[in-house]
C-alpha cells in the first residue's frame, strides 16, 4: 500500500517551517514535479516492475508521483497558513 500523502506533507512541513530556504526548496521541486509530471503526457507514470532478457526489475513506491506533488502542495498550503496539516476535520456551525 503507498504511504499517506497528508502524513507526507505533516513530515515537510515539519521540516520547512520557519525557514524560508526550505519553503522556496519544497516550491521549487512542487514547480519541477507539475511541469515534468502533470504537464507532460504520461509525466505521472512509474514502472514498478519490468522483465527483459531474463533480468527482472521491481521497486517499492512509497509515494506515486501524484501523491507526492499533491504532498508537496499540502505542505506549501500549510506553511502559507502556518498551520500544520492534519488528516482530520472539525466541523462547527455558526
């Protein structure tokens, strides 16, 4: 099962907080992950097992790339807000 990307960007936002040299680090590679990734046609695609010749080929995802630029802008929304995301909701009426 691939890893939680709110629990991913909770790790990133732990590290950038404060630091405006780590949010522009976490902008950057959010802005390098959407333009290779989601803007190029099959940018978002990992192989995850492959056989030729006899030699096969497997590796372990912890995150797609999706999960990891949806992470990523997690975090930013977070730091921007200087509040640390969460997984949960509480809902008030007013």
């Amino acid at each position: 099962m691939a890893a939680d990307p709110t629990e991913a960007a909770k790790t990133l936002y732990d590290y950038a907080c404060g630091d405006a040299a780590k949010i522009a680090e976490i902008q950057a590679a959010y802005n390098s992950a959407v333009s290779s990734g989601l803007l190029t046609k099959g940018g978002t695609g990992d192989i995850t097992s492959a056989t030729k010749n006899g030699v096969t080929y497997q590796k372990t995802i912890g995150l797609s790339e999706t999960q990891r630029i949806t992470a990523m802008r997690i975090a930013l929304a977070g730091l921007a807000a200087n509040t640390r995301p969460s997984s949960r909701t509480l809902a008030r009426f007013s």
